[in-house]
C-alpha cells in the first residue's frame, strides 16, 4: 500500500468519532487527537468501547497535518493494515447501527 494511500486512510478516524460527538449533540473539539475526541463521550456512552481503541491511530491522522513534530509512525506492516481496515470497518458499522436504531 503506497504512503499517501495509507495517510488518507488514516485520516477518516478523527471524524467518525466527531460524527458521532454531533449526533450525541456534543461540540466536538477542534482536534485530531482521537483520545481526546473519544473522552469527550460519557464513560457509559455504549459506543465509547468501540472507539477507544481507534486512539492508537492518532499519530497517523495528525503525522502528516504537522510536519516537523515528533510524531512520525513507522510504516505499518501489510498483515496490521488488513486489520486495520476491518477494526475501522467494525467501529464504522457499529456507529451505523446505533445511529440507525435511535
């Protein structure tokens, strides 16, 4: 997978998670810091869980926004992209889900 495919693949974490900040009527801060994003949820929020773990990809959403800071993410392996893709794929349609029964 080429570097600019991966660093526009690592950019759609932050805005799921201020997705579901608005739908949840919350004001999503103005940052690309997924953790951040994801604490700004209520700890008993059902979906919190499942956009937790997407904060280890903040280094890739912001590395590349901020040239020159020490946030440089060392190139994922081929077999961690596909898993990559398929926890981004289960937090996209768990987010989905929930939106579409509420």
């Amino acid at each position: 997978m080429s570097t600019r495919l991966l660093r526009c693949a690592r950019n759609d974490e932050p805005f799921l998670v201020k997705a579901v900040l608005i739908y949840r009527g919350i004001e999503p801060a103005k940052s690309h810091d997924i953790d951040a994003l994801v604490s700004r949820l209520p700890p008993a929020d059902p979906i919190r869980p499942v956009l937790a773990p997407l904060g280890r990809f903040t280094p890739y959403a912001v590395a590349f926004r901020y040239p020159g800071e020490d946030l440089d993410p060392s190139p994922p392996e081929r077999n961690e992209i596909t898993g990559w893709i398929t926890e981004i794929d289960t937090a996209i349609g768990a987010a989905a889900a929930e939106t579409a029964s509420s």
